[in-house]
C-alpha cells in the first residue's frame, strides 16, 4: 500500500479484522503459555550421507479452539510485546530438557533453537540462558541459536558480545535465513558466527536455475573459506541435495527430503528408534 505524503491511512475492514485477529492472538498466547498449549516439534538435520546429526526446534501452539497454529502466525504477533520472551524461554527450556536425555546426550546430536530478535537482545537473555543449562544439565556443546539479521542490526556491538559470550560458554551461532537480509555480508564481517544457515529461497532453485546455483556455490565457497559450518534448508529434491553435497561434502541438510517437522515423542521413536513414556 502506497502512502502519499501527509496522507491519511484508512481504516479497512479488512484492516481492522487483522488488528482483531492479533489482539486476540495476543491474549490467547499470553494465557496459553503457561496453559502448557505450545508444542515442540522437530525437524532432522543430516549429513551428506543421510545420517541424523541433529534437529532444528520449531514451535507449534495447540490452540484449545483453532487447533495447530503455525508460527508464522504467532510469532510476528508475539514478537511485538515480551510475550516472545516467554516462549523462546519456553521453547530453550524444553530444547534443553531433551538435550540432556540419553537419547540426544549419548550420540552427541546437536538441537538448534531459534531465538528472535527482541529476545536475543533482551537484557536478561544471558542470565537466563545459563540458567536453564544449569537447571537441565543440558551439554551447550550439543546447542546451536539460529539469530537472524534483525537480531544483529538492531545492536551489532551488543550481538557481537553475545555471541562471543555464547562461544565461550561453548555454544554455537548460527546466521539464520542468510542471504536475505539487508546486510549479511556486513554482518558475518562483524561476528564470530560458527555456522551460516542458507535460506530456502536459494536452496529451492539451486538445481535448475543457473543464477540461484551461483549464488549458492559462492555462499558455500565463502562459508569454506570463512570455516563455517553451513546448513542448507528447505531440501525437497533429491538433485538439490545432491548438487549441494558436491559442492560441499560437509553441508548439513535440512528439509522434507530428509523429513518434515515432527512432534518431539514422534521424531524421537520415527528418527531414532527412541519411545520414551
Ligand atoms: P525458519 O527458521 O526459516 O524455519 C524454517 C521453516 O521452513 C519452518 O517453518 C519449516 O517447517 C519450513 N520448512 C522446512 N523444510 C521445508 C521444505 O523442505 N520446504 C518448505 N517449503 N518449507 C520447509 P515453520 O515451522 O512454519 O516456522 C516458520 C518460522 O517461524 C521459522 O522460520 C522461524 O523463523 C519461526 N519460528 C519457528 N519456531 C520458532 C521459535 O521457537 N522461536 C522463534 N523465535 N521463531 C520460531
Ligand atoms: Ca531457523
Ligand atoms: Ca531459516
Ligand atoms: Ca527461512
């Protein structure tokens, strides 16, 4: 919607059942929280041969009347208030809890979490962090925080500290939905990122458009030469995986070809062979 200047902004129907409709996420998410209604589900991670080397957490909120809500609805809501603050504690704690089970702790598989912008930069974001290590006994050698570009450009001095923090706490920064942003290269100049995490967008044409492949093979080219670990999400095909393998024989794979995200008790028992009470 273009807007002239000193114009006036209509209020649309539409408009105005959009603004209902985040009030009302709002309120429900704020009581639904600690309702227990959020959910952890689970999306593997593998190698170059297919072998299960982690997962990347994603949260779903078992709404009691809309049912399953996918976060793309609830997160741009929740990330305008603390209330983001909440459920990425949430989700932390429970990432951590499984972290620190047999199932994740004996074979050493790594749970990359997502952590918003206005979380990562929140004051007690650091406090709380150790704490929940300390409390689940969870290994932060097995724990990756996928940041994105709104995290980083908000602060850079202070993302720079944080991830410095996390590095010395043992704990892996990940540059999610890279290549997207405004100003990625300005921000992998800047911060001791362990790991580059290549948007979809650019993984889905990598196999047949000639302008994504070379936009890919670069990223993989500097991510090598910069010594990041690099995933690759939103895999579908099997000639994008097996172009990206070639390219980068260390690339982690992410996406429905290795698998969709499943609920915690379902991946543990369908990836790997774990059923827990
Ligand atoms: P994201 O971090 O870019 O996560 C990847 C999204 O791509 C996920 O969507 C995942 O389900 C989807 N995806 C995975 N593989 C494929 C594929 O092969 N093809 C296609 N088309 N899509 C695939 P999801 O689960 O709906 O999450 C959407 C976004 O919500 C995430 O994007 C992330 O930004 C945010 N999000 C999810 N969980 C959390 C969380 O716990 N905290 C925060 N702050 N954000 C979260
Ligand atoms: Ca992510
Ligand atoms: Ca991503
Ligand atoms: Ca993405």
């Amino acid at each position: 919607k273009q807007k002239g200047p000193g114009s006036l902004v209509l209020f649309e129907p539409r408009m105005a059942q959009d603004v209902h409709r985040r009030v009302r996420i709002a309120k429900d998410l704020h009581n639904g929280i600690p309702q227990g209604e959020l959910r952890m589900y689970l999306q593997t991670q593998a190698d170059a041969r297919g072998r299960c080397v982690g997962a990347e957490v994603l949260v779903r909120w078992q709404h009691p009347k809309w049912g399953l809500v996918s976060p793309a609805e609830f997160i741009p809501v929740a990330e305008e208030s603390e209330l983001i603050v909440r459920l990425g504690d949430w989700v932390l704690r429970r990432a951590c809890l499984l972290l620190a089970t047999p199932a994740l702790a004996g074979r050493g598989l790594r749970l990359s979490v997502n952590v918003s912008a206005f979380q990562f930069g929140h004051e007690d974001f650091m406090s709380s962090l150790e704490q929940v290590l300390q409390e689940t006994g969870a290994n932060p050698h097995q724990l990756t925080l996928e940041i994105t570009e709104g995290a980083v450009v908000r602060d850079l001095d202070q993302a720079r500290t944080r991830i410095e923090a996390l590095t010395r706490m043992g704990i892996e920064a990940s540059l999610d939905d890279f290549g997207t942003g405004y100003s990625s290269m300005y921000s992998l100049q800047r911060l001791p990122i362990q790991e580059l995490k290549i948007d979809q967008s650019f993984v889905s044409g990598s196999h047949r458009s000639e302008k994504d492949a070379a936009l890919v093979e670069a990223m993989l080219l500097m991510a090598r030469r910069l010594q990041l670990r690099v995933v690759a999400e939103g895999v579908e095909l099997s000639e994008q995986a097996l172009q990206l393998t070639q390219w980068n024989p260390d690339i982690v794979l992410q996406g429905m070809l290795l698998g969709k995200p499943l609920p915690e008790q379902e991946w543990l028992s369908k990836v790997l062979g774990v059923d827990q009470g």
